[in-house]
C-alpha cells in the first residue's frame, strides 16, 4: 500500500512542478508584455490561463483521491496538504498573472505609455521569488525557504515607493490619470503575487518541518525536524 502512495505522490508532485513552470511562464510573459508595451502577449497570458485553471482542479482532485485511498500519516499527509494547497496559491498567482496583462491592455488603451521605473526594479525582485520557490518545491530547502519569506519583505518596501510616487503624481494631475490609476492596480497586485509566493514557502516549511509559520516569518529556522 505504502509502495502505491509513494508512486502517486511522486506523480502528483511532478504534475505540481509542471504547473509551477506554467505559472512562472505566464508570469514572465507579463513582464515582458509590460517592458514591451506588448498587447498581444498579453493576450497570450489571459488565455493560456484556462489551461492553468484546468489542471488546477485535476491536481486537487488527485490529491483527495489520495487522502481518501491511502489515509496518509506523518510526513506524507503533509506532502499531500501541502500540495493542496500551494496548487490553489499557483492558480491565484496565474490569476493575478493576467490581472496585471489586462491592466496593461487597458493602459495601452489610455494612449502612448510609459512606465514607472520602480516597476523594473519591483517586478524582477518578484520574478526572482519564483526561481527561488519553485527550486523550494524541488529541493525543500529550508535556508531558500527564508530567503524568499525575506525578499517579500524588500517587495513590501518597493510597493510601497511606488504607490507614493504614483499617488503624488495622481494628486499633482502630473500624466495620464487613466494609466496612473491602473498602474496602481498593477502594483498592488504585484505585491500580492509576491505574498503568494510567500504563502507557499511556508507550506513548504511546514510540510519539511512539521511547524505552522504563518504570519510569524521569525520562527523560521533552516533545521529540519523528524517525525516519522
């Protein structure tokens, strides 16, 4: 019994690293469609979406038939909630994916566009978080799992400087106050996907070493614990 629920977490856990890849590429195109001002790449991102919704449910699905099944224990009824639920927080990432693409289309829309410089410090910092999480996934380490709840934290700050500066030119009527006002979507939504990235790092802390870090980031340590 033991051997059959090794094999379908293995699969499961395959299949959750192939949709991490397809969130991180949605989340690329958006910033290249950004830096590009690409309308179409941007399209590509909001369609490609369905295809990340799809296998979303597929995963949960498989991961409950594996909770009913096989009545998992210890460390491996982690593996299973931990799937669950950095699955659920990769579909959302994919969502505010195309959130930011059709905040763009919608700037573009406005007339010429120019972007705030922040947001090319602000969106690689949380492209960079992806790298970061989704090498969590493969390796469970511990150390990069502090890294990214850390480089949240630097996100925090950028997105705060770039709300101010847009609010002060939105107060000053200093531009296009359309593209103004969805740049300041964009932000927030950037810094969401950010704590996102953030959510599931701690799922993985959990599911490697049993505690429950929400919201107390300062509890992390890069020792494992053992259980079973």
């Amino acid at each position: 019994m033991k051997t059959h629920m090794d094999r379908e977490l293995t699969i499961l856990k395959n299949r959750l690293l192939e949709l991490a890849g397809d969130v991180n590429s949605s989340l690329n195109m958006s910033y290249k469609a950004l830096i590009d001002v690409d309308k179409e790449l941007a399209n590509q991102v909001i369609k490609h979406d369905e295809a990340i919704d799809e296998e979303e449910i597929n995963i949960e699905e498989d991961s409950l038939k594996i909770l009913a099944l096989y009545q998992p224990v210890a460390s491996d009824l982690r593996e299973v909630i931990s799937i669950l639920k950095i699955n659920n927080d990769l579909e959302r990432i994919g969502d505010l994916s195309v959130n930011i693409c059709r905040y763009l289309k919608k700037i573009i829309k406005a007339g010429p566009v120019e972007v705030p410089e922040l947001f090319h410090e602000m969106f690689p910092k949380v492209l960079h978080m992806m790298n970061l999480t989704i090498d969590c996934c493969y390796n469970d380490k511990l150390a990069t799992v502090i890294e990214v709840c850390n480089l949240d934290l630097e996100v925090d700050k950028l997105n705060k400087e770039l709300i101010m500066h847009i609010t002060d030119r939105i107060s000053k009527n200093d531009g296009n106050l359309t593209q103004l006002m969805f740049f300041f979507s964009m932000t927030r939504t950037l810094e969401r996907t950010a704590d996102y990235f953030t959510n599931i790092c701690e799922d993985i802390y959990y599911k490697v070493s049993g505690s429950i870090v929400r919201h107390h980031a300062e509890l992390m340590t890069a020792e494992e614990e053992e259980d079973d």
